[in-house]
C-alpha cells in the first residue's frame, strides 16, 4: 500500500510537470525503469557496485524491497522505516505534484 501511493503521488508529480501527457508519460516510463533497475527492485542490489550504493538509498523504489528483506528476516523496525520513508516521499510528492503548473 505504502509502495503504490508513493508511484501515484510520483506520477501526479510527474504529470503536473508537463503540458502534454504523451511526453509526461514517456519521460515517467523512462525515469521509472531507470529508477526500478537501480533501486533494486529489477535487480539485486548485492549486484551493484559498491560506489552507487549510497547515492541508492535516495531512491524511493530502494525502500520496497528493503521493507520486504526487513519483513522476511524479523527485523520489524527496518520495517516500519521502509514504510514511513515511503510516506514522507509521498507526502512530498503530492506536495510537489499538487501545485499549479507555471
């Protein structure tokens, strides 16, 4: 639920950047595969090099699968973090997204 508002909120930000919803949506189609293939969701992130993985954890798609491994191994306060960082990026994304385009 946290991972599925944190996308609509991301794609509302996306839209509202953009006139014209083809190119809003071409750029978002873009920008996500990129962000999913580096956040670890299309691909492991013990695969990635060492130097990126800091810059990683800014991603918001870094904290599903994070929240997931947290969940499998026990450890319920990764847990909660995963679930709250993926509502602050919610909570700015609407914030972003909601304003009036210039």
């Amino acid at each position: 639920l946290s991972f599925g508002l944190m996308t609509l909120s991301l794609t509302l930000t996306f839209t509202s950047f953009f006139k014209n919803f083809g190119l809003a949506f071409g750029i978002f189609a873009g920008v996500g595969s990129l962000m999913s293939l580096l956040g670890g969701i299309s691909m492991p992130l013990h695969m990635m090099p060492e130097e990126i993985l800091p810059w990683i954890r800014l991603l918001p798609t870094h904290w599903l699968p994070y929240g997931l491994n947290a969940l499998y191994e026990g450890k319920f306060f990764d847990y909660f973090l995963a679930h709250g960082i993926l509502w602050t990026y919610t909570g700015i994304f609407i914030a972003v997204g909601s304003r009036r385009r210039l």
